[in-house]
C-alpha cells in the first residue's frame, strides 16, 4: 500500500532542519554572553529589519500585539478617539486601540484582496466623530493601497500605522516593502509567521527619529534616564535570544518567500486547470464553485502568509471535515469578524454590516502553503478539495 500523503498546515520542523546549523552555535552564543534582555544582539537586529524594510528605524518588543499598542501610543492616541481598521482580521489589530480606551471603527474589504481599501476607509471616516489614526493591515502578505491610504490619512491630518505583522517582505504597487511608508509599521514574530522566533517577539519600524526614541522608552516602562519616567509605558522588551535567531532567520526569509510564492503559482496553475476562479468573481461565473487568490502584478510582491481559497458557505464546514479526513491541515482566518465578537457587541450597531467581511468568514478556507512543501503534497491538497467540491457543490447549494 503507498504511504499515505500528510500535509500539516505549516511545518516548522521542516524549516529548522534547513537551519539547525546556524542556530545552534548562536543560542550558545547568548547563553554564554548571559545577556538575555536586549543588548547588542537586539540593536544589531533592528539595524537589520530597518534595512530590510527600508525604514530608517525600527524598535524591538515583545510581540506583534505590542508593537501596535506602541505604535497607538507613540501617536497619544487614547479615551474618546477613534482608530480605523478592518474587522476581516486578527483580534489584536482592534483589541491594541481598545486596550487603550479608544474605539475601533470598523470597516469593510475588498473581496479580491481581503484588503481594507480607499472605499471602505472612506465610509468608516464619514462615521467617524473624533478620528485620530488610520490602521490597515496587510492582510496574508499582501500589501494595501498605501498611496490611497496615505492620501486619506494625510487629508484627514492623523497617521497611518501598518498592521504589517503578516506582511515582512511584501511590497506594494511601487515596489516599496511595507513598514518603509506608513508612520508606522507593525511586525509580529509569532512563530507561524514568515520571520518567525522560538516564542513571541515583535518590532516598530519609522522613519521619524522622534518618534522612534519615544518608542524606545514607552516599550521599557516610559524609563529614561535609568529610574525617570516622564510617562508611563510598557514592560515590552525584545530579548536576545530571540533576536539572535531572528536575525538568522531574515537572512533566509526572501528565499522562503520565493518557496511560498512557487507554491501559490503551482496552486493558481492546478486550480485554474480544474475550472475555479479567483477571489473577487462570482461562483456563477466559474467552471468550478472554488475561488483562489487574486495574483499581484510587479513591482508588487505577495509573500503568501496565508493561501486562502473560497467556495461555496453551504460546504465550507462539509469539506473542513474533508480534509481533516484527508489529512490536510488547513484553517479559517477569521470566522468571526471583529465587529461580531461579544466583547465589541457594543459596537455592532453603530458599525452596520460589512457584507464583503461577513461572507469572507463564511466561505475561506487557508490551506498549507509553508516553503518546504512537496509538489505531491499540493497535488493530494488541489485533489482532494477539487473532486469534493466538484461532487458536492451543485448549481443549487451555490
Ligand atoms: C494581523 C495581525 N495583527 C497583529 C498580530 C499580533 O501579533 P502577535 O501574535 O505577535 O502579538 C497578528 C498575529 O497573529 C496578526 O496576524
């Protein structure tokens, strides 16, 4: 009997084979040094990641979550303002503004990209009563319209802060990466991410000096000199471990991403063989019930955090448990919209819907995309949905 075909959602050991090499002898490195918070190893990261972004700065901390809370709070946002972003996204993009008493103000996305847009931004400022930041995000590795939404940020005096936490390495229209625009740009190191660390980590990148030093201090207690706090800030400190192995990591994240975007090809090439459409079209305009991502032109580059295909709600849940049978990890980003979850059931109202967010977590599915991927691996992955989809979702359940 062949051996069966397994194909996890991401799979980590797969890459730190690739690396052990380099790896180990930097975490006996930091061990040896006995300098765990910070120190030389972060600085000489956030030189990096600066580079790499085409920032002039970038400040380290603790996680993704935190790298947002320090972007909203280097902008003295606070009780009664208002911060715009999409509800199509994780719950720390709005949980960072709530945390802060300031009132997400939800808005829609575009159903090709998942991507928050001038459209969509628009209508949520004209429900707007006391805007003071504007935070899209780029939403699995693909960047927004950020000459729109600087355009709208500028007109309206308040600044853009990039939720680019699962964005390291794309770049937009221009070609310039994300992070490198904005006022502000958020990465997370949350170990299933491009750049990913062995726990959590987070960094801020600007190109305002001043900006930057207040960062530095909000993320170590507001603290500068040593014990003099002008205000009050976080406990939100890179450490050098982490550092250490991220910095390795970077020097392998353009080939990894160049693996995900081979895969996302394949994927595009046997989907589009078997009669599916892209993101963005109707069902009753394809071959196949199945929708597969919308592809960037050049100079913009997609990096493929996640793959997300679309079919029909009716059987969404149906072909998860499909997949599960066929050993096929996958997952839904996000079921349930931000403006739909309990802790913001005060905000439902007043937001109104968001059909193009509402129907997106109805019918995406994210399927395995990581580098190290087999080309037998997608075509188990593209049979196995394909031949379900083509036997179970009828004109009818359309
Ligand atoms: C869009 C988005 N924003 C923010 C975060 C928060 O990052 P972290 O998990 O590192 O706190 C994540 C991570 O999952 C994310 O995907």
């Amino acid at each position: 009997m062949p051996e069966e075909i397994n194909v996890p959602l991401l799979d980590l050991r797969a890459q730190y084979d690739t690396i052990r090499d380099e790896i180990e002898p930097i975490l006996r490195d930091v061990v040896e040094s006995q300098w765990f918070i910070m120190g030389p190893k972060v600085a000489d990261f956030e030189q990096a990641v600066a580079e790499y972004c085409g920032a002039q700065h970038a400040v380290g901390c603790a996680s993704g979550s935190d790298s947002l809370l320090l972007a909203l709070m280097a902008s003295d946002i606070g009780p009664g303002d208002e911060v715009i972003c999409p509800s199509y996204t994780f719950f720390a993009t709005a949980g960072s503004i709530w945390r802060l008493g300031a009132k997400p103000i939800f808005c829609d996305i575009d159903p090709a990209t998942y991507n928050c847009t001038v459209e969509t931004v628009s209508e949520a400022i004209g429900r707007c009563k006391n805007l003071k930041a504007i935070m899209p995000v780029h939403l699995f590795g693909q960047a927004v319209d950020l000459d729109g939404l600087m355009t709208l940020a500028c007109e309206n005096n308040v600044p853009l802060i990039e939720d680019a936490a699962q964005g390291i390495g794309c770049r937009d229209v221009t070609g310039a990466r994300v992070g490198s625009r904005g006022r502000f740009g958020c990465f997370s190191f949350f170990p299933s991410k491009n750049l990913g660390g062995f726990g959590d980590g987070g960094m801020v990148t600007t190109n305002d000096s001043d900006i930057a030093d207040r960062m530095r201090r909000l993320r170590n207690h507001g603290m500068e000199p040593k014990y003099y706090h002008d205000e009050v800030g976080l406990n939100s400190r890179l450490d050098a471990l982490q550092a250490a192995i991220l910095h390795i990591k970077l020097k392998h994240l353009d080939s990894w991403s160049e693996g995900r975007r081979t895969n996302a090809s394949d994927y595009d090439r046997m989907f589009d063989e078997a009669g599916a459409g892209r993101s963005g079209m109707s069902f009753n305009d394809t071959d196949l019930p199945l929708l597969r991502p919308s592809a960037v032109e050049s100079p913009a580059y997609q990096i493929y955090n996640q793959y997300v295909i679309r079919v029909p709600e009716s059987i969404r849940d149906d072909l998860r448990a499909h997949l599960v049978e066929n050993r096929i990890g996958h997952d839904v980003y996000y079921p349930v919209p931000l403006h739909c979850q309990k802790c913001f059931s005060g905000l439902k109202e007043e937001t109104g819907p968001l059909p193009a967010t509402e129907l997106a977590a109805r019918e995406t599915i994210a399927i395995p995309v990581y580098p190290e991927l087999s080309m037998e691996q997608k075509q188990h992955v593209v049979e196995t949905i394909v031949s379900y989809v083509r036997s179970h979702a009828t004109v009818g359940t359309v």
